[in-house]
C-alpha cells in the first residue's frame, strides 16, 4: 500500500488500532483511511471505497481434525443447522447476522483468542476466519495445539477495500490518489501492485 501512494508523491503512516474503533474515526473524520474492509452496501453512506481492492482473500472453516477427521467439505449455513454443529465468532463480523438467520447456533465473542480457546476446547464445533489469518492467528494463540486444528476449502473469496472517509477533507482526493496510484503499479512488470 505504501507504494501505490509513494508513486503518488504522497507518504502513509500506519497506526494499528482495534477495528472498531478505526472504522468509527474513519466514519466521523479523525482518520483519512481504514484498511481492509470487505464491500458492504450500508458502509456506502459514510465511507468512499475505491475501484481498486487490497487484496483478494478467502474465508473457511477452522475446526478439530478430531471431530472432522476426514476432513470438512465446505458447508452452506442450512447444513450446518441441519447438523446441529455450533459456530463460535466475533460479535458483529459479516457472518453473525446471516447465521442467526439461518438458525444456526452462534456463539458470539470479543476476540479472536476466545474463538481459538472455544474451538480448541470443543465449546464450538466451526470458526469462521480468512484462511491465511487464521493458520497465522492459531499458531500465536494455540501454539502447538494447532496442529489439531483443521481447515476447510472457501467457504467465500471477497475483495478487501481501503476505506475512505467522507468527513475527512482528505478522504475523497486520497481514493483518487489510490486509485490512480494502483492502476499505474498493477501495469509494470512487477505484476499487481496490491495482492
């Protein structure tokens, strides 16, 4: 990212707050910009998102090779109501509300670590993660544990956004910047400039 507004002429500083709280300063102007966030049609009215994504990423399952040891096949959400299988995950992440409306059994949490715990532990039965942050994240939080932890195959792939404000007198002339910043890159022989 540095990189793409460096051929810009412009210099980024990153500080590295709780999401929260970084999409609320965004929302009332505090902050230019917060990354990366996935498209969400109601975040539209506050925020400007750029042509051009981060990065593409997928999200699974994690679960206990014990409890799956053949595996996990990727589950729709009325298969896993049907198999009466409970998920553990972050309190108003993308997948609470269409769980809870499926009438499958949500645990919702603060962290990540209590996810991880309740997994491992067999308190829930399926975490919902992006895959290359979660094999990072359990490995930190379950040490070697991990290893008894699974994965399955995408359950989706979603392009991830930087997030501009629409308060901040920045935020709209800095997407613009993205965008021209990453199309320039993504045309040189070092491939993509983001991904």
């Amino acid at each position: 990212m540095s990189d793409v507004f460096q051929s810009q002429g412009h210099t980024v500083a990153f500080e590295f707050l709780p999401w929260r709280r970084s999409l609320e300063l965004t929302k009332n102007g505090s902050l230019p910009a917060t990354f990366s966030w996935s498209f969400v049609e109601a975040r539209t009215t506050d925020y400007f998102y750029p042509e051009i994504p981060v990065d593409q990423v997928d999200d699974v399952y994690f679960y206990r090779k014990d409890k799956f040891p053949d595996g996990l096949a990727t589950l729709s959400f009325d298969d896993i109501r049907e198999q009466n299988l409970t998920v553990v995950g972050i309190a108003d992440y993308w997948y609470q509300e269409p769980l809870e409306k499926a009438g499958v059994s949500f645990q919702a949490v603060a962290t990540e670590k209590e996810a991880w715990t309740m997994l491992l532990y067999g308190r829930a039965d399926l975490y919902i993660e992006n895959d290359v942050v979660g094999q990072v994240y359990s490995r930190s939080v379950l040490e070697d544990s991990a290893a008894l932890i699974g994965m399955s195959e995408p359950l989706r792939s979603v392009e991830l956004f930087i997030l501009f404000s629409k308060t901040h007198p920045d935020g709209a002339l800095m997407a613009e910047i993205w965008d021209k910043g990453a199309a320039l890159l993504s045309q040189t022989d070092t491939g993509p400039a983001v991904r």
